[in-house]
C-alpha cells in the first residue's frame, strides 16, 4: 500500500515519518516532493504531511503550502474516504486547506515549544486510535503556531461529534490548563474531520516510534493509519 | 430615442438597442461660468467627439475602466449607460482657473505633486468644493469609491499627461466624471476634450476652453490643434505605470495575540505607561501592472479570501494610496 509522504519547500520531517512507516508492515512509504503537483499522487493510498517549515511559515503557518498544485489531489483522496495524517506543520496545511476546521494560532507565551507532553487520548475510538481509547500517552511537540482556535459552533461539534482524539494533560491524564503547552482551546492537541478519514496533530507520533527516542507511543498511531489503508 | 438627460453642451439619448446603453451627442455649444457665458461654434461637437474616441480608447488601451464602447457618428458616442456620482473630480498639475481665484496663487505655479479636488455637481450652488468627508455624509459616494476614483484620477493624469508631453503641451488640469454601471463597475464617464481640461502649449498659450472663457481668439482652431498633436503623439511609447495598493491584515478582536502583548510588554519595559494594547498584524504591499479597476478590486477580496488572510482568526481591509 502506497503512502504518499509529501515534500513541500521546507518540509523537514520527511525522513522520520518514511524511516517510521518503513518499520510497519504492509506500508510503502513514498517521498513525494510537491512539485510533482498531481502527478506525484496517482497511486497514493494514503497521505502523510509531515512537520517542518514549508515556505518558511511565510503569510501563516502552512498558507503557501495549502494552494500548491498537488494539494487539490489531497483534497481528491480526502474526499474518497483514503486516510490523511497532518503532523505539526502538515496539521496547519489541512486548516489552511479547509480540510480540518479552525487554524493554528501563535502559541500563547509567544514562544517555541519544544518539549514532549501528556496526551489523553478519547474514549470514543477512531480509525487512527484504536486500541489507544481512553490512555494516556507520550509525545514530544515542537511549534511555534499550535494553539488551536476555532468559532464557538465548530467547537462545539468537535465536541459533540467526538472529533478530538487527542488533548494535552497531565501524567495522570487530568485535562488542565497547566498543562496546555499552547493555548490550544479545550486542550485540543488533535481533531479529526466529520468523515473520520482525516487526522491533524500537533504532537510527533513519528518521534516516539522506537524505543531508543524515549516513546513508543506514536508507533501504535501510525500502525492504526496503515491498517485503515489495508 | 429617448432623450434621457439633456446638459449644456451633451444630450444623452437611449440607445434603441441595449437597455444598458446610452447615445451620447455633443452639441456645438460651449459655456462658461455655469453657463452665464454661451455660444455656439461650429464644428465644437465634432472635435469634442472625436477627442473622446480617442482619448477613451487610449486609456482604455492602458487599463482605466471607461463608460465608452465606440463611436457612432461625427458628433455621437456609444457608452455604457452609468447612473453618474454627482461629483466632478478635478486633477490638477498647475495652478490656474478657480485655484486661484480661491487662494491667491499666481497662476502658472506648478505643483510639487498632482492635487485631486472634489466638486459637488449643483448648478444652483454653482459647483462648490467638497471635501472627501462631505461627500461621504451626505452619501453621494462611499469612502472606497472616493479613494478609487482618486487612483483613477491619478493614473488618467500620468496617461493623459505624458501623451501630450509628447507633443510638447502640458496638462495643467482637468476634471472627470464617475459612474456605476449596472454591474456595479465604477468607470470613467463623460467626455475628455479640451472642454474638461486645460492644455497650454510650451509658451502658456491657452489651447482649451480658457480661449472662450477669456475671449483669446479662435477656440474651434485651438482645439483642432490640440488633437492633431494628439493623433501625432505615440501611446504606445507611454510607458505603463504601477499602481501600488496596501492589504491590511489584522488579528480579529477577540483573538489572542502574542505577538503583540510580548510588545506591550517590551514597550512597557522601555517606559511608554500609556500603551494600553498592542495587536500585530501584516500589510502587504501590492504593485499592480495597471490602473485599478473595479475587477482588481473584486480579484484582492478573492486575494484576501483565498491566500491572504485567514478569515477565522484575520480581518483584512484594502488600502488604495
């Protein structure tokens, strides 16, 4: 199964999520560089957009990005029900797309982040968390721009539709505003779309996928988006 | 055809063909001072028509939205029909007629810049100068369509000007009118000829209506000879302009931004007590190839909407200077 993981200018996170894949069986992690437009995407199962800068964060954070070429064949996989992960800066492209809701604002100390964090992951199960329902998890975060904003009627269907698998806490997974590293609204680390195909995060499964990076944690999130291809 | 409005030196007639369009027919009058000096010339119409086809036409040529679609005979133009904004727009490059009478300058002064002055269009109270506010109150035009037309106005003076630079005759000043079309465009209407503007040669000899209104000698020879240079002159030698257009992005109310309370701070540290909020946004600084258009105006709302800005967490506004 093709997953495609795309590239755009500033993309830095490409080789972590391909060496992550590569490790899950059944995954055929591909490097997709955007300039490939459409074409890059022809035999795509899936998408993975990873982390990174992609043009510098210039305009907002994954602006530029979201109305290059390639992402109007994201939009057509989305809408074909294929799985798509957004990670950090990919989870900005997917709001800047319109394909998750609400946007990323500046972290609310003004500063960069870089530290992992405690996720309580929900109870209500998802293609993406299965087997995770209801634990409490380990990842680490690392932006400038995560502190997830929308309208008063958006949160409240995420809230309601049980569209947010991931939300920052503490080690006994008690959801609280010491432990919002960003400003985040409900502490949402992560939503996913109405469909349930569609999966944006801040926190970097990818960096807790063996052992020897401190996490495994993330791995079981990347073996849930492979399967959901198969 | 329904004569729809008859003015002083201009009948406008309903085109028989398009509701939304009008014959406009140029008389051989001429009048000055709100029309308490009249007379007729003949021939006056016809040079008249002619300088507006072809005036029209070059600007059009540049960019500038105009209300003219083509010429039907010796004295009749074919326009789209604009319901017109009830003010004349007056662009001036040296100071004469009015200017003067107004503040004393000698007449001849030039201008550092070009100077954009706003009339009321009222017989009744002979044509008074407006400012931009008083327009507004009053609701003859809204703030952004003052400022288009002033940009409108500004990049018709660089077109018109440097044609007739060509030909070694100034532009001194001029005055236009606006209309909206029933799609909402804004576009340059009425006429462009010596009537509406003055041109002096390199000696300050008058070659426009001043030769009527100060009994100088022979208006329909002077303005033959104004659009004879015209027609000499090479627009394609007119070099494009830019026009540049601001986009102002602001964090919406409501919406925390750190950015900005990290600047309060700083600016508190620094002393500055009196700085009660700092909100920082982005302008974007936009050239533009051509003269505004409505349609640009239209593309940088779709600009905003689709790159821009982020209309969950941005306001945006566009600045025309």
């Amino acid at each position: 199964m093709t997953i495609a993981v795309l590239r755009f200018p500033g993309t830095n996170n490409e080789n972590d999520i391909l060496r992550a894949l590569s490790s899950i069986e059944g995954a055929n992690p591909v490097l997709v560089p955007s300039r490939k437009g459409l074409a890059g995407l022809e035999k795509a199962d899936a998408i993975v957009i990873p982390g990174g800068f992609s043009y510098g964060d210039y305009l907002r954070a994954g602006a530029v990005a979201s109305v290059e070429t390639i992402t109007e064949g994201v939009r057509d996989l989305a809408e074909d029900g294929k799985p798509i992960i957004g990670i950090c800066n990919g989870f900005q492209i997917l709001t800047e797309m319109g394909l998750l809701p609400g946007v990323l604002l500046p972290n609310k100390s003004a500063r960069f982040v870089c530290k992992w964090v405690y996720l309580r992951v929900s109870g209500h199960s998802t293609v993406f968390t299965r087997g995770m329902e209801g634990s409490v998890i380990r990842l680490p975060i690392a932006h400038a721009e995560g502190n997830y904003h929308c309208d008063e009627d958006e949160r409240e269907s995420l809230n309601n539709e049980f569209r947010v698998p991931f939300r920052y806490c503490n080690e006994a997974g008690e959801v609280d505003i010491a432990h919002n590293p960003n400003g985040s609204i409900d502490n949402i680390a992560g939503i996913i779309n109405q469909k349930g195909n569609i999966l944006g995060l801040m926190p970097h499964p990818e960096r807790a996928s063996r052992q020897v990076l401190g996490s495994i944690d993330g791995i079981t999130i990347l073996e849930n988006f492979v399967r959901a291809i198969i | 055809m329904d004569l729809i409005q008859e003015g002083k030196v201009k009948r406008v007639l309903q085109d028989p063909d398009s509701a939304e369009r009008v014959i406009i027919e140029f008389t051989d009058a001429v009048t000055a001072g709100d029309g308490a000096k009249k007379e007729e010339f003949s021939g006056k119409g016809n040079v008249a028509t002619e300088m507006s086809h072809y005036l029209f036409g070059y600007l059009e040529g540049k960019g500038i939205d105009t209300h003219y679609v083509k010429k039907l005979s010796s004295n009749q133009l074919l326009c789209k029909k604009v319901t017109i904004f009830p003010v004349e727009v007056v662009c001036r490059n040296i100071a004469a007629g009015s200017f003067c009478r107004r503040y004393g300058t000698e007449k001849g002064t030039p201008f550092p810049e070009p100077l954009v002055e706003f009339f009321l269009k009222d017989d009744e109270y002979h044509d008074p100068l407006i400012t931009a506010d008083a327009i507004i109150r009053l609701g003859l035009a809204k703030r952004d369509e003052l400022e288009f037309m002033k940009s409108v106005t500004l990049s018709t003076n660089y077109y018109l000007g440097e044609i007739l630079k060509q030909r070694e005759l100034i532009l001194v000043d001029f005055k236009l009118e606006f209309g909206k079309t029933k799609k909402e465009l804004i576009v340059l209407a009425d006429e462009l000829s010596p009537d509406s503007m003055r041109i002096w040669d390199s000696n300050t000899t008058s070659m426009d209506k001043d030769v009527f209104r100060e009994d100088k000698g022979d208006l329909i020879g002077a303005y033959n000879k104004v659009f004879e240079e015209i027609k000499k002159a090479k627009p394609q030698d007119v070099e494009q302009r830019t026009e540049s257009i601001q986009v102002i992005v602001e964090p919406k109310s409501g919406i925390k931004n750190p950015p900005g309370e990290v600047t309060k701070k700083a600016l508190g540290r620094l002393g500055f007590a009196e700085v009660e909020e700092v909100r920082v946004g982005k302008v974007f600084v936009i050239t533009l190839k051509r003269p505004l258009t409505t349609e640009i105006l239209n593309h940088l709302a779709i600009m905003n909407l689709k790159l821009l800005s982020n209309p969950i967490s941005e306001t945006n506004k566009v600045r025309i200077e």
